[in-house]
C-alpha cells in the first residue's frame, strides 16, 4: 500500500505547541492499525519565516505540498509581529483558495466530562455539524480603497457567491445530513438585510431542497440563529452558512460545548485533485503562546477527522473514543486551564496518546 504522505505545517504560537501532540497521537493510533503513514514538516507559513524571507512562502510552495495527501496544519499569526491580513491571505486563506478546499467541515459536540457553559446541558445534547463555504462569499479578494487620506476615503470590499460554488457548499451539507438520523438542515443567512447575495444563497437551497425531499430544512437569519446557538442548541443538526457566517457560528458553536480549545476542522477538496487540509479552529492564542497550556485536543481531533477523510475509520473511531475517554475523566491534572484543570499541553496530550495505547491492547 501507498503511505499516507502528510505535510505538518506548525505555524506559529500555539500552533507549534499543540502540533507535536497531534503527530504524536497519529503515529500511534497508527502503528495500532498498521496504516503506513509519513510525515514531513515545513517552517513555512509562519511569521518567522515572513520575517526571514519577506513573504509567508516559498514561491514552489504549491508545487511542494501536492506532493501530499494532506496537510496536518496547526495556526497562523503573530499580530503584533505582522498584520494578521498579510498572514492569513499569504498562508491559509491562499491555501483553502489555491486548492479548491470549498468545504470546511465542523463539528460541534458537547462531550462527557466537559463543563458545558449552557444551563441543563448533558453530554451529547449537543451534537451537530457545521458546513462553512470556504473558497468564497465575504472572503473576496475584489474591491478597493480610494481617496485615501482624505475625508472622501472609501473601501469597498464585495461578497462573491457564484452558483457553482453556493449549489456545491450545499449539497455536500444536504449529503451529510441525509446521512444522519435526524435528516436536518438548517442554512444560516441575512436575507432581510443583505438583500442580494443572500436571497441568492436562500433560493439556491430551495432549489437543491427539491432534490432531497427526505430532509427537514429550516432557514434562519443569522442574528436570531446565534441566540438559538445558546438557548436551543439541541434542534441542530447539520448547520451550513457561508465562509463568514461559518466562521462565525464555528467559535460559538464550541463555546457554548465548553471550549473552542477542543475543537477541529476539515478543509476539504471532495474531488481529491489538491490535498485537503486538517487543523483546530481556533488560532495561534498570542496570550497563552509559550506557557506550555494551549488545549491540544483541536489538532488531534482534526488529525482524527483527517484519517477519517482517507477511509481509516476504525483507526479514527478509537482515536475519538480516546479523545472522549480521556476528556471524560476530566482529571484535574491532566486537562488543561481552558477546560477548569491545572494540566498542560504535554499532560493532556500524552493522556491521549497513552489511551490509544490502553484501547489497543483492549483490542
Ligand atoms: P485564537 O483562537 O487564537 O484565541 C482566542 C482565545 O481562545 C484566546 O484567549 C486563546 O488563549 C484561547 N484559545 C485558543 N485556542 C486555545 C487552546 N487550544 N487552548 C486553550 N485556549 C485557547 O483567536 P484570536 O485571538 O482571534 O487570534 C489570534 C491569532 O491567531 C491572530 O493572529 C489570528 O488572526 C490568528 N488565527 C489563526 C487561525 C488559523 O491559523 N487557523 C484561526 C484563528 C485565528
Ligand atoms: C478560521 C479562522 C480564519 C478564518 C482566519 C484566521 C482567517 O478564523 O479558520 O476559522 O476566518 O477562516
Ligand atoms: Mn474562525
């Protein structure tokens, strides 16, 4: 068999932390599963190297990692080093545009032995998946500035919804939620306000609803939907928005579930003709960078969702039942601050580790 070629781009702050953990779970869970697998890291994509050579790549960078099946990345930005727009357009953003990644696939679960924010909320009351548009929408490189200087300064930047890449968003998201039990879609919008691109998004789910008629779908304004976000989070099933309303709804989601330190995120190319991109939702956490605390379970989740994507499902169920076993226990010393413990990344990142390990010889 072919390995699995993974490109591990670190990035900065915490990023650089929490990705050790998450290669290290990798490797173990698959060496259980025997799944031939290689890793190889780059310094690119990062505000170290921006510094160092002027630019936050290489220029063959796109050459390089098509060489991969994957990349396993972990978070972007130094603000105070280099303006987060320079990063994210030089690293991530080029990345989910360049390779086509027009799914970025989040789940939002509320897990045993998380304290949960949200009043009479148990362990898996909370269990739905959010689809954000990714290569377009908000995220549009067109528009400008002029007069700049003066008291006539105007910026404009324009939102971009093609029909190819709403109908697409949309499909994969009626495709997952005709997969589950429940069969429901809930499309995030602002068709009062915003009253062109996102009657536009509307009218494209009600068409594609005609296809699926097996599936509930319920459309909502995106103001009112992050009030039920908080006061029903129970009702949803599969959420899908755009690129902006799903990054949105893809950190308070995970909030109201206890943290967004736990949280992964798939960028997906569903035609497998560039590699899809597997990291944590949340950022490279300037403020807690270096203290050795950064929650490591969002990279190793995301390295879960990356085996799943290639096919290795059962290797991917035991390194969610690890995740939820260990998160389960809760154990004051072993999980991190952002969850109420005094742990660090190293103790909760081994902690998972070593239950894969226990799951194995279980097996
Ligand atoms: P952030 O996600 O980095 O941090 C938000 C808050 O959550 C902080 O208080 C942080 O300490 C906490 N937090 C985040 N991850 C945690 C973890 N694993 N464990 C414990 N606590 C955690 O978001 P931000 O502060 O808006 O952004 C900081 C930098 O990261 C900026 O440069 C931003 O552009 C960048 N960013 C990058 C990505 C990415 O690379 N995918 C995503 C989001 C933000
Ligand atoms: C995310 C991040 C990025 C986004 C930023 C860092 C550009 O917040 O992956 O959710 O907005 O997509
Ligand atoms: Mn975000």
């Amino acid at each position: 068999v072919k390995p699995l070629k993974i490109a591990v781009v670190p990035g900065d702050g915490i990023g650089i932390e929490v990705m050790p953990y998450g290669v290290r779970c990798l490797e173990t869970v698959s060496k259980v599963f025997k799944i031939p697998i290689q890793f190889e890291s780059f310094d690119f994509a990062s505000c170290v190297f921006y510094q160092k050579h002027g630019d936050m790549l290489p220029p063959d960078w796109k050459e390089t990692l098509m060489r991969f099946d994957a990349v396993y990345f972990g978070a972007v930005g130094m603000p105070d080093l280099v303006p987060d727009d320079i990063t994210l357009w030089g690293s991530l953003l080029k990345f989910r545009r360049e390779f086509d990644q027009y799914i970025n696939l989040r789940p939002c679960r509320l897990m045993p032995g998380v304290p949960c924010p949200l009043a009479g909320r148990k362990a898996g009351d909370i269990d739905f998946w959010i689809v954000r548009e990714n290569t377009e929408g908000e995220y549009s490189s067109i528009g400008g500035k002029i007069f700049e200087g003066t008291d006539r300064e105007t910026v404009v930047q324009e939102t971009i919804m093609t029909r190819t890449g709403v109908d697409r968003v949309l499909r994969y998201a009626f495709d997952l939620a005709r997969s589950r039990p429940r069969k429901r879609l809930t499309s995030a919008t602002k068709s009062n306000g915003i009253s062109i691109t996102m009657p536009y998004w509307d009218s494209r789910v009600n068409e594609m609803a005609k296809k699926y008629p097996d599936v509930n779908v319920d459309k909502y304004h995106i103001d009112i939907l992050t009030a039920h976000f908080v006061q029903r989070p129970d009702i949803f099933d599969v959420v899908v928005g755009s690129n902006l309303f799903g990054d949105i709804l893809s950190d308070l989601g995970p909030a109201c579930t206890g943290t967004i330190g736990i949280a992964p995120s798939a960028n997906i190319n569903p035609d497998g003709q560039f590699p899809s991109l597997f990291e944590p939702v949340h950022g490279s956490a300037p403020d807690i960078a270096g203290k050795g605390i950064a929650n490591p379970i969002g990279m190793i989740w995301a390295g879960q969702m990356m085996l799943h994507h290639f096919g290795y499902t059962e290797a991917a169920d035991a390194l969610l039942r690890a995740i939820e076993n260990v998160l389960a226990r809760s154990e004051v010393s072993i999980v991190t601050p952002d969850m109420g413990g005094q742990g660090s990344t190293k103790t909760l990142g081994e902690a998972v580790e070593r239950e894969v390990m226990a799951l194995s010889t279980e097996r």
